[in-house]
C-alpha cells in the first residue's frame, strides 16, 4: 500500500510587523561620495572575505542609491531611494532590535544570554522597506524636508563648530517581517517587549532629538501554509 509522508515541520515562525512613527524619522547614509568611502571603511570588518565586494565599487553603488552630490556638506546624512520613493532598510531595523533586546534582557531572567538567543533567532526578511504615510496607503515620494544645525565636535584642535545636515521623513508608517526560530526560546511576548522598549528609544539616528520614537501598530503571526 501506498504511504504518505508528513511535510517537515517549518523551522521558522513569520511575524509582520507594522510601525507608525509617531515623529520625525532621520536619515543615516552620508550623502557625499568621500563620507560614503569613509563610512563603509569604519564599517569594514577585521577580516574580509575573500570573494567580498571592492570598496570603492561598494561605495559607487551607495553613491547611486543615496543620489550622492559632490556639493553636498560632508556632514550630510540622507535615505536611500528607488525609482519609487526613499525606503528604510532592514539591516537598520535588526540593528535596532539587538540593541533593544540588549536591555529588555533583565526581564526574561529565565532565559540565559537572552540578548545572544534573541540575535540567533530573529532576522527581519524585508531589505528594502518603502516608507508609506500616516495612514499606510500611500508611498511617501520625497522627504519631509532636511533639518540643518551646527554642533560641536571634539578634534585634536579643540572644540570646533561643524554644520549638520540631515533628510527626515515626518511620521512615516513601515512594514517588514519578521523569521523568528520555531525552537519555543523566542516568542510574541519576547518580541512585544523588545518593541516596546524600542517605541521608547527610537530607532535611527537623532534619538537625542526625540526623533525616531513609534508605536507597534501591529504585530501578526503568519499562519502557516
């Protein structure tokens, strides 16, 4: 007689999850090709793999993403941008969630190295993420405008005044999903906590400034299929 064989059971759990900022939301990416090099630079690891991409081809291509200007203030920060608008990406939002994860931590005394079991098993699947309005229906086009101030920054001559310029989208809404490990270590309560804490936070830069503060508008587990 025939026999049927059981679908394996699905390692991973999807959750999508939709935010409405609730301010200002600031961009990271210089907008001056030379800030671009130095940026990815920083970034580089100790080791780079063998078959990894050139910098300066690396940073050709973040040039043509953020539109990158020759003019442009060095201390300019700005979105990335497709043929469809600025979007977020979702390298930022899982840098977001280990530091949030870092100190919610406390918590969860029960789960051991909490901060490291969440890292392992949770990655946002969305690498490009459109920033959409308040409501959700309509794909924000441009930016809301840049804000324009002058700090100050520490150099080996002293204290020095320096202008900083940076794009910000005003209340954007974002949705991405989430893979989390279906081994039962990771579960809704962990990640509600772990937005929650962030909602206060902020995510992206300015957070000094307020900016970058949101509300978990929704948090769905995707029914398996």
């Amino acid at each position: 007689m025939p026999t049927t064989t059981e679908q394996p059971r699905s390692m991973w759990d999807h959750y999508t999850v939709t935010i409405q900022f609730v301010g200002p939301l600031a961009a990271a990416i210089p907008k001056h090709p030379k800030a671009i090099l130095a940026m990815l630079e920083h970034r580089q690891p100790a080791r780079v793999p063998k078959n990894a991409t050139p910098l300066p081809e690396l940073a050709e291509q973040v040039a043509e993403e953020v539109g990158a200007d020759e003019e442009a203030p060095v201390g300019y920060a700005t979105f990335k941008s497709d043929e469809e608008g600025p979007y977020y990406e979702g390298r930022c939002i899982r840098g977001h969630l280990k530091d949030c994860a870092l100190q919610v931590a406390s918590f969860f005394p029960e789960t051991k190295n909490f901060r490291a079991k969440f890292v392992n098993r949770v990655y946002v699947q969305t690498d490009k993420i459109p920033l959409f309005n308040r409501y959700g229906k309509e794909r924000i086009k441009t930016f809301s405008g840049p804000e324009l101030r002058f700090i100050q920054v520490m150099t080996a001559q002293g204290p020095r005044s320096s202008l900083k310029q940076v794009d910000y989208i005003d209340s954007p809404r974002i949705q991405f999903t989430l893979a989390v490990l279906a081994d039962g270590v990771i579960g809704e309560e962990h990640l509600r906590r772990v937005f929650e804490y962030g909602s206060v936070h902020g995510m992206g830069q300015e957070r000094s400034q307020g900016w970058g503060r949101y509300q978990l508008a929704s948090l769905q587990k995707v029914a398996k299929a």
